[in-house]
C-alpha cells in the first residue's frame, strides 16, 4: 500500500448501544416498528419513518405465485452495509427479520440486549436468565445458545479481531416448520 491509499477502518466498527435504537420485541409478533405478516411496502413506509432508506429486490421465486423478497435498510447511502434486512413471501408478508450485530437497532427481550455482544457474554446471561426462570435452555441450528420461546437464531459475526452477535427473527407463518424453512440461506453466511 502507498501513501495515498487508505484502509477504509469504519467497516468493521460496531456502534455502541447508546448510538443505536432501541427496539423491543414480542415473539413472532412484532420486532421495534415492524410486525411480522406486514406486506413490504408498509415495512418500507414503518423504517421510513424511522430514518432508514430501502433497498429491494426479488431473491427466489418458489413458485409463480411466491416470490420472496429481501429488503435492505441502511440509515443513509453512504453506509458501508445495511443495519437491518427484512425477508418477504409474496401473499405472507414479512417473515424474518436480520438485524446486524455491527450497526443494527439494539434488541431488548426480557431484559436481555441482544445485538452487537461479545457472543460468550451473551451466552452466560442467556444461561442465567433461564436458570433464574425454569425456562428450557435449546440451541440454534446454527449451534448458538437459545432459550425455549425466544424464538429467533442468532450467529456471531467479524468485528475487526473480535466478534459479535447478531440475529435472525422469524414468524414461519404457517407455511414452514422451522425457522430454517423459512429463512433465506444468505441470513446463515451473514458476516
């Protein structure tokens, strides 16, 4: 590398809880301002209102009548990537939601903040939660720690040398028996 060129550093920064929204979240209800079953279009106009522009497009047709849909959501142009992605199924509405462990809205469940943590400490608190509530302690197909009725996956993804978590939250709709039915296989590499 010369003098000239630059490494371009903000990539990899993750935004602390203080700079991101703050969104609660009901099990295949609701996540912040998004409401699974919601058509796009209404999803679009929700971030809208929220800051956030949108980015469509058609990512697999599984017959003529169900196309899905992903829809990218930065807070402007100029990010480096998309703080949240919302998945549809044409006649479904909206069946997952991805939201980034770098710049994506903080996600508080029962107390506990999900986005952007140091997958270990997340886990340990996961565990003590649970203990300190009888509730069923189950893992991610992905191999991740999760909590009976949570009902989301989460992964951890490359924060410069470190890693942190991200999350996938899911409403199969009736039309899949699990969240890996139902989830497009690009939400399992996000990195």
């Amino acid at each position: 590398m010369n003098d000239h060129q630059a490494v371009n550093t903000d990539y990899w920064v993750v935004l602390a809880d203080t700079e991101r929204e703050q969104w609660g979240y009901v099990p295949r209800q609701t996540l912040g301002p998004l409401s699974f079953g919601t058509n796009r279009h209404e999803v679009v106009k929700a971030m809208a209102e929220h800051g956030f522009s949108a980015a469509e497009s058609e990512i697999e047709r599984w017959n003529p009548q169900r196309a899905q849909w992903r829809v990218e959501f930065r807070r402007s142009e100029s990010d480096a990537r998309p703080a949240v992605k919302c998945y549809f199924v044409e006649g479904v509405g909206l069946t997952c939601v991805l939201v980034d462990g770098l710049c994506g809205p903080q996600v508080i469940f029962q107390g506990l903040r999900l986005i952007g943590r140091v997958p270990s400490e997340l886990d340990a608190e996961m565990e003590a939660h649970a203990l300190e509530r009888d509730l069923g302690i189950c893992f991610c197909l992905g191999g991740d720690l999760n909590l009976h009725g949570f009902e989301f996956d989460r992964g951890a993804q490359r924060a410069g040398d470190a890693v942190v978590s991200w999350a996938s939250f899911f409403n199969t709709a009736g039309i899949a028996g699990t969240s890996w039915d139902i989830t497009p296989a690009e939400v399992w590499h996000h990195g």
